[in-house]
C-alpha cells in the first residue's frame, strides 16, 4: 500500500476509547483470550491480527462479550472493561456499531431496502439515508440500488454489507476482516476512507486483518498469540525493535519468541508485559467466560454508573425500531408473493377438505336385497324404488348369495323381504291384534356391516368437529409461521446484527408478532367467509367473540412459534418439536372426540391444553348462541389469554439469556 495512505499520527490528546483489563474468554476447554490488556484511543485505528481477537470482537457484534465481562457504556465516555463496573447493552452506545464477518444480509432485500432498514433502525430520516446511500454505493463501486442482494456476486455482498456498519457514521466501528474478498483498489479506498473519518478525533476502529501488511495502515496493531497480547504498538514501532523489514516478519519472530519462552513473559515495544497467570487461571472452570478477579481494577474515580432513566429508557421498546422489523417483514413477503398467497389459501384449502369429506352423506353403498316375493303388485318393490338409490346400490340377490358376500365385505348390508311380506303387512295395518309370525313375516329385515360402525350411526360429525378445526388449523399454521423466524435468522447472523444495532429481544418479539398477526387476519376472515357462506355451518352466537376467540388462538400459535424459534438453533428440530405436538394435542384436546370419552389420567392432561377450553366455547357459542356471561364461555378467552401471556414471556426470557 502507498505511503500516503497510512494513518497519520494524530495530534490530539489520546484519552481511551475502549479499555480491556485482564479479559480472558474461553469457548469450551479452548481459552482464546488470556489476561488481555488493550487500550483503543479516541480517533485512533487499530488493527488485531489474530484470530482469537477476531472470535472475540464477533462475540462484541452481539453483545456476548460485553454481557459476559463487566463494562461501562456512556455517550462520550470510554468503553471500559474491568472487574467492578456495572453490566450494561452494547447497544445502548448508540454511536458504536460492529460489521460482522458473515455477510448477514436479507437476500430478498435490494441494496436500498437493505440501507433503508438500517437507517430506520439508527433513527437516520430518509434524507440522511438517501444521501448515505447514494455515497456509499459510489464510494464501494455498487451496484444500482434496486439490485437484489440474491442476485450479487459474493465480493459485491460484502461490499454491502460493510456498507450497512458504514451508514450511521458510527463513534465506535468494529470491523470483522471488512476486506477479505475485495480487489486490492477497493481495498485501498476503504483504508483511505478509515483514515479520514477518524482525522477529527471523535471516531475509533477497531478491524480485524488475516492480511499482516495492511494492519501497516493503521495507528495501532494489536498481534496476538494463543489467547495473549504479545505487542500494541504502532507499527513501524514493531518493525525497528525487531528489525524487521515487514510487520508479517515481526510478528513470526514475536509468535517463534512465545513459543520458545512459553509461559514467561513476553516483551511488547512499549515496555508492556503480559503476564501469564498459569497458577491462579488453573483452579477456574475454563468452560465459562471469565475475568481475572485478582487483577487490578479500575481507578475509581472511573467508575461511571448507569441513571435509572437510562436503564428505562433501553427497557421500553422503542416504535422505531418495531416499526422498522414490520416493513422489513412486509418487504421480505412482497418479494415471495407465491409463497404469500400459500399462506392465505392454505387454511382455505384445509377448512374446505374437512367440510367436504367429514360427515357427508355416503355414496355407492352397495346393499345387497333378498326379496322372497313372487308376483305382481309386491309392497317390497314398492318400498324399494323409496330408496335413496343415489347412495344406496341395491344387488338383487339369492339368501345364500347375500349372507356370502357380506362376509366377504362386497356389501355394506342386506335388506329382506319374507315370501308373504305383501299379505302380512296388510294384516297388520287392517287388524288389530296380530300373531308374531305375522309381524314377523310384515317386516323388512335388514343386517349390517358393524365392522363399518361409523356408516351405520346417525350423527352430525362436521358440526362437531368443526369448531375445533377451525381453531386447531388457526393455531398450527401460525406455529408454522414463526418456529423459524429467528432460527434462519440466527444462523445467517441476521440476529446478531439487529442486535447490535440497538434492537431489543423484546422489540423483535413484538415486531413479529405484529407483523405475523396480519397474515394469520387474512387467513381467518377467508376461513370465515367459506364456513359460513359456502358450507352454510350453523351460528347462532356473536360474530364478535368468534372471531376474537379465533384471533386470540392464532396469536397464541405465533407465541407458541417463537418460543420454539428462540429456543432452537436448527430448522430440523424446530419443525420437529411443531409438529411434534399436533396430534397429541389434537387427539387430547377434545378436537375429533369429546374430553369426555378421555380415559382420566389423559383427561387431567387434555384440560390443561391451550386448545380444550377454548374448543368447548367457541361450540357454545356457535351453536348455543351463550356469551360471556356463561362460564364455559369466558373460561375458555381466560385460558387462551393465560397461554398467550405465558408463551410471550418465555419466548422473550429465552431470547434474552441467548443474546
């Protein structure tokens, strides 16, 4: 790199930026950080090349680092990390901001709904973001912005997404190895523009670098190995004491001196040692984050503490950053519009399947007819051709023939008539007291398959079930629309992201249940439509609590989604534990067959279900025309009401000790 790019010296006074004393961090058995000691002045750039400060500024991005080890964080003041400060939110530094390594970037999104999500969740307005914008597209050699993401190469998505850190005009930016990927002139141009936002002193850098040479750019560097700090220095200042030609060459001579001294101490050029500690590290856990309580702690005079106006202020959600999640939801389905429309016909489809094939009338049952009369004017025939012959086939068959083929399961009955069948029937209605041959001989015998019990009983299925078909589909496709949200976003680090940003967990609960809760409204106003309109189901209650009880089951699914969504890291498993639980609560929760019929032990469990109570009002109101004034009625809205608080709370509990 040219000379003229490398950050000057600054002349102004270096009060610190950040502060880190004896930081150890373990992932596992594997100890990455190891009584770190750093020090980032105000405007300076300082760059690590090491991986386990890598790991460990991704941890930053989304507040691990910070919720693990104590620290200070206040407008104007330096970020502090010793033992004794108060435990705050990364994101409550407001000017700071981290790019991640991972490109985390919604590919449904163009690059200006990308910067605009962004700028919505800073507090920038539209026009700070469109001149942002249209500066850091020409800057990093962008596409148009109305390019997808999807559609960009791999370079032009980093480029992007190093775009995103850039859009606020952070006080703190913590830059995860924002070069790797890039062609060597943009490389260039990114140094150049590093050192000129920090030229007025207000801006610090902190980057990560597998590139040793261009760690020369910067006011600092930080090389480390196995977890320490072996030099933080400025870099020709590393280079002279080693006598090396090339930072890369000093930082081989430092990694052969460590490993030669192992444990003892090793030299930094400004006269700094790390100390190793080995014997009072040893009796610690070294699967947890730690910090070494024996080390010395700030100054008091530095210790800053958190107004409660603060804390509040970071506590309540913030609209903003709700409303920016909902258009990021809204944007990402009107670029899935076959997929949109799935969700709105699919409980169409299902509520349509239920009614059509669920307690209709059967057709093409074929009975077999042993007729013994002979003659011309037979009664028999008569009450024959009566039959329903749409749904009843009628086989004129011998007696032996009928008996064999019932057995066989080739009809579902046989109807008998006796040989005198006419003449005894007229003797029965003309007479008034009749022998027992004569009434037998007067009566049409039939014998049925009870092996086909449900085609032989006379009930209403459909009105039954029904009720609880329409909160049990409600209830599971909004599971299906939330048990992944944060799991795809998770992985993608789209989370984290957020996170850093100043998202809250609460905020993003209440932005997907917000946004969720629109396509779960369209779902049940066209399930309502076809139930009532199409299939003519009965209702004799309030339309009101019917479609408030059916909303409150479908908030409830998108509850119940997100708890699987926060507690789960695979899309495996979350579609397992959904759909894991369909039929039993199906079966148990008095949906198909009345609670009644439940054996006790079961049935103790199934009133305890989210969807029992509700399944028993939504029938009482439907077809009894009760309201809230009847108890099976308003239990049934306590209950759901009840779950849906208990869902959203451990799903924002789960979310919160995750981050």
């Amino acid at each position: 790199m040219k000379s003229d790019v490398e950050a000057s010296s600054p002349s102004r006074c270096d009060a610190p930026a950040i502060e880190c004393r004896d930081v150890c961090r373990s992932y596992g058995k594997l100890k990455v950080l190891n009584n770190l000691t750093l020090t980032v002045p105000q405007g300076h750039i300082i760059t690590a090349s090491s991986l386990p400060l890598a790991l460990q500024l991704r941890s930053a991005g989304t507040q691990r680092l910070w919720e693990d080890h104590p620290a200070e964080v206040h407008r104007g003041n330096p970020l502090r990390l010793v033992p004794g400060t108060p435990r705050p939110r990364l994101s409550s530094l407001v000017t700071a901001l981290c790019a991640p390594q991972d490109l985390a970037l919604y590919s449904e999104f163009t690059i200006g709904d990308t910067f605009s999500f962004y700028g919505r969740i800073h507090g920038l307005s539209s026009k700070d973001t469109g001149a942002r914008m249209d500066f850091l597209i020409d800057f990093l050699d962008l596409p148009q912005k109305c390019s997808l993401v999807r559609n960009l190469s791999g370079g032009q998505r980093r480029r992007v997404s190093l775009g995103a850190a850039l859009l606020q005009n952070p006080r703190l930016l913590i830059l995860d190895e924002p070069t790797v990927g890039v062609d060597p002139v943009l490389r260039a141009k990114i140094w150049q523009h590093l050192v000129e936002i920090v030229k007025d002193g207000r801006v610090s850098v902190v980057i990560t670098t597998h590139y040793i040479e261009e760690a020369r750019q910067a006011h600092v560097v930080g090389l480390m190995r196995n977890g320490r700090l072996l030099a933080e220095a400025p870099p020709d200042a590393v280079m002279k004491q080693h006598n090396a030609p090339t930072l890369e060459t000093a930082f081989l001579q430092l990694c052969e001196s460590w490993d030669q001294t192992g444990s003892q101490r090793c030299p930094s050029p400004q006269g700094r040692h790390t100390n190793s500690s080995q014997s009072s590290d040893s009796s610690r856990d070294e699967s947890q984050p730690i910090l070494d309580s024996g080390a010395a702690s700030a100054p008091q005079g530095s210790k800053l503490t958190v107004d409660w106006k603060v804390r509040v202020r970071h506590v309540i959600p913030k609209w903003r950053n709700i409303a920016a999640l909902m258009i990021k939801t809204m944007v990402r389905m009107k670029r899935m519009p076959g997929f949109l429309c799935f969700q709105f016909l699919l409980p169409v489809i299902q509520i349509s399947l239920m009614c059509l094939c669920i307690g209709g009338d059967p057709r093409g049952i074929t009975v077999a007819v042993v007729n013994n009369e002979t003659g011309g004017q037979l009664l028999s025939r008569s009450l024959l051709s009566f039959l329903d012959n749409s749904s009843v086939e009628q086989v004129q068959l011998s007696h032996s023939e009928a008996f064999a083929g019932i057995h066989d399961g080739r009809y579902w009955g046989i109807v008998g008539f006796g040989k005198n069948f006419s003449s005894y029937l007229m003797k029965r209605v003309m007479q008034r007291q009749v022998s027992q041959e004569v009434v037998d001989g007067g009566s049409v015998h039939v014998w049925l398959d009870l092996t086909s019990k449900s085609l032989s009983e006379n009930m209403d299925f459909t009105t039954f079930v029904t009720p609880g078909a329409i909160l049990s589909i409600t209830f599971y496709l909004a599971v299906g629309l939330t048990a992944l949200s944060f799991v795809l976003e998770r992985k993608e680090g789209l989370l984290d992201r957020c996170w850093v940003a100043g998202v809250s967990s609460l905020e993003t609960m209440l932005a997907h249940l917000f946004s969720q809760l629109f396509v779960i409204s369209v779902q049940i106003a066209l399930m309502l439509l076809l139930i009532f309109l199409v299939f003519k189901v009965p209702n004799e209650g309030s339309l009101l609590l019917v479609i408030t009880l059916i909303v409150l089951q479908g908030v409830m699914g998108i509850s119940f989604g997100l708890v699987i969504s926060a507690a789960i890291d695979d899309e495996q498993s979350a579609n397992q534990a959904a759909l894991g639980i369909f039929y039993p609560n199906l079966i148990i929760s008095g949906i198909i067959w009345p609670v009644e019929c439940i054996p006790y032990p079961l049935r103790y469990l199934s009133l305890v279900l989210p969807q029992t109570y509700a399944s028993e009002a939504l029938r009482c109101i439907m077809y009894r025309g009760w309201g809230l004034s009847r108890m099976m009625v308003w239990r049934g809205f306590a209950v759901t009401l009840g779950w849906n608080t208990f869902f959203l709370i451990l799903a924002t509990v789960i979310l919160k000790l995750r981050t």
